[in-house]
C-alpha cells in the first residue's frame, strides 16, 4: 500500500480531476487528425496546457477552499508538495493517455 501522504496528495487530486482531464481528452481531440505527425507539437501543448490549467486551479483552490489545507497541513504537507504532487500525478495521466491514443492510431 502506498504511504499516508501519497494517498493524501492522490485525495486531493481526485477534487480537480475531472477537469484536468477533461482538459487532456479535449486536447487530444483537437490533435487527433493529426498525432501520429506532430506528436511532438502536442506533448508540448500538453505541458504548456497542464502548467496553466494547475497554475489556474492553484490559484481557485486557495481562494475557494483555503481551510481545506489545514488538514493536509496536519498530515505534514505544504502546498506546494500537494500541488508538485497532483501536478505530477496529472502529467502522468495526461501522457499514458497520449500514449493509449497514440498507439490506437498507429493501429488504425
């Protein structure tokens, strides 16, 4: 099993990602025609996207659920360790989606 923060920071991803995904699937939507030959060109739109999107969902979080931290907080996480985290955990997602879909156009 994975330890108490892991599972914290993967907590507190699970309120904003459907969002973030939803950003990943809608980008890959727009690229689809088009992946297998600017496969590069997406997987820096990705990065570019996700940074903005978590820099943007950063900023809502604290405004919105600023005493949602606290009990990160108690179980010893910054947020900057809860957003690096959940910023790590997306870019994951985010490629072996890209990586799934990149395979099935290969295939077709």
């Amino acid at each position: 099993m994975f330890p108490p923060k892991v599972r914290a920071i993967w907590l507190f991803y699970r309120s904003f990602w459907l969002f973030s995904n939803a950003l990943t699937l809608g980008l890959l939507w727009a690229f689809w025609p088009k992946l297998t030959t600017y496969l590069h060109l997406y997987i820096v739109s990705s990065l570019w996207f996700k940074l903005l999107s978590n820099a943007g969902i950063w900023y809502v979080t604290r405004k919105i659920y600023k005493a949602q931290f606290w009990f990160y907080y108690n179980l010893g996480l910054a947020e900057k360790v809860l957003f690096g985290g959940a910023f790590t955990i997306d870019l994951l997602i985010g490629f072996l989606l890209t990586l799934v879909t990149y395979q099935l156009l290969l295939i077709l």
